[in-house]
C-alpha cells in the first residue's frame, strides 16, 4: 500500500502549487491514499467548505486538521458532521460533537485507518491525553485493516518520539504537522513502525511561516502584536511531504522518503 502525506497547505499558495505538482506526483508513485494537512488552508485558519472541495476535486483522499480546529468552525461544521466526510479533527479534544477523530478509509481494495491526535506539551488548549487516547482508539474493532497511520499535531520532538517508541508495532506509520518546517529523521523503527518528525509544509518560499518578513519585522523587535500579518504571495514555493510503503500483510512499514519540491514558477 502506497501513501502520500502533504504537510500543513497553506493559503493561497496550495491552490497553485499542490495543483500544480499532484498530477505528476501521482503518476510517479501511484498512491493508493493521498493525505494533506489542511490546518492553515484558509487564511492561516482551518478549512472552509469551498477549499475542501477544491481538495477533493483533485482526488485528495484524507484530511486533517490541528489546532486551529475552531477558527473557521461554523463555516465547516456540516461537512465535518456528514456521514461522508473525509476531514478529522484531533481525537484528544474535549468537544465531542465537532466531527470524527479516526475513520477507517477504502480505496483500491484497501482498507487504512488514520488517526488524528494533537500534542500535549505546550500546548494552548486542554487536552485528553494523546499516549491514552490512541490506546483507547486501537482497542476498538475496526474489522480488517491493511494500515494504520496516524498524524500527530504537535510542539515538541521529545513528545513526537515518546508517542512514536510507545505505538511501534501497533501502527504502521506515524508523521508530525503544525511545526512546518520539515526533518531529516524518517526511519522505520525496531518493530517496523515508520516515522518522520515533522514532514514540512506547502507554502510561499522565503517567508516566515507564509507571512512576509515586513510584515512579522515589528514583533520580533518590540514584541508587540498589533501589525497585520501579510502573506507571501510571490511565484516561489515549496512543498514538503512523505511517500510511504506499508506491506499489507503484515501493516508493516517497508519504505519511508521524505521530498521536498522548491519552485520558482507557478
């Protein structure tokens, strides 16, 4: 079983670029699960209705999502309430009527079971425990599975390998979002579990988490912040994520690669 992982999209920029470069990726590697973060796809907030759409009209199989769950929240709840939906908000929030935390997926004869869970360190809102909220999701009985992946919204890479040794050889994949910029650690781990730190983000080249450096210059300096935020909307880009291999047999990882696409034309 093949997967593609995006990190966080962000903005405007994903509309040009992920469309830009997918069909190609696709023809590459033929995955039969295609995974994007979505938790800054609109405005630096989470996704509304229409951009989930454009997500799913260019054959995107999975979304999830982070901390910016409640951000655009009233523009997105029904789609996160529908039967068929194919966004996850993090299983370790406290509200339980926002939408599904895990879901098993079937494509290509496949079945693969994504879990989506937020960090625990440093972290701005109160949250389950994210080590006993994935044990509580595993026990269940989800039928035949071929793979199991979970992304982890997180801060800090000791909680990012702590969760990662604790799930080795109950899951198949595990890959990190929200902090962007993407790692030089993918592995597969003693009991086949395959990991990446932090897989990156699709975003405006030469910016600071999208945001122009004019525009973020004043809170560095006096740390103030009462300035607008501008994006980076020039034609450089980049795109950072992760191909992986997951036997189904066994739903063991076999191959992990992290890529990262930088361009300069849209």
């Amino acid at each position: 079983m093949k997967i593609l992982a995006f990190g966080d999209v962000y903005w405007r920029v994903w509309r040009k670029a992920l469309k830009k470069e997918l069909p190609g990726l696709q023809e590459k590697y033929n995955p039969d699960f295609i995974i994007v973060n979505v938790d800054n796809i609109t405005s630096w907030r989470w996704a509304v209705d229409h951009h989930v759409e454009e997500l799913n009209a260019i054959w995107v199989d999975i979304m999830t999502g982070g901390d910016h769950i409640y951000d655009n929240f009233s523009h997105i709840k029904s789609y996160l309430q529908s039967d068929n939906t194919n966004l996850l908000v993090p299983a370790n929030t406290y509200e339980t009527d926002t939408g599904i935390w895990f879901k098993v997926f079937e494509k290509n004869w496949k079945r693969l079971l994504v879990i989506h869970l937020m960090w625990n360190v440093f972290v701005r809102d109160n949250l389950y425990n994210p080590f006993l909220k994935a044990d509580e999701i595993l026990a269940l009985d989800h039928g035949h599975l071929d793979g199991i992946v979970v992304d982890f919204h997180k801060e800090a890479t000791s909680e990012i390998y702590g969760l990662a040794m604790y799930l080795d050889g109950r899951i198949s994949s595990i890959f990190w979002t929200h902090t962007h910029v993407q790692t030089n650690d993918e592995q597969i781990l003693p009991k086949w579990t395959g990991m990446m730190c932090d897989i990156g983000m699709v975003w405006p080249l030469y910016t600071v988490i999208g945001a122009t450096f004019d525009s973020v210059k004043n809170r560095f300096l006096t740390g103030i912040n009462k300035w607008k935020i501008e994006q980076g909307l020039w034609k450089d880009y980049v795109l950072g994520w992760m191909y992986t291999e997951i036997d189904p047999s066994t739903m063991k990882s076999t191959h992990i690669e992290k890529i990262r696409i930088q361009w300069t034309t849209i």
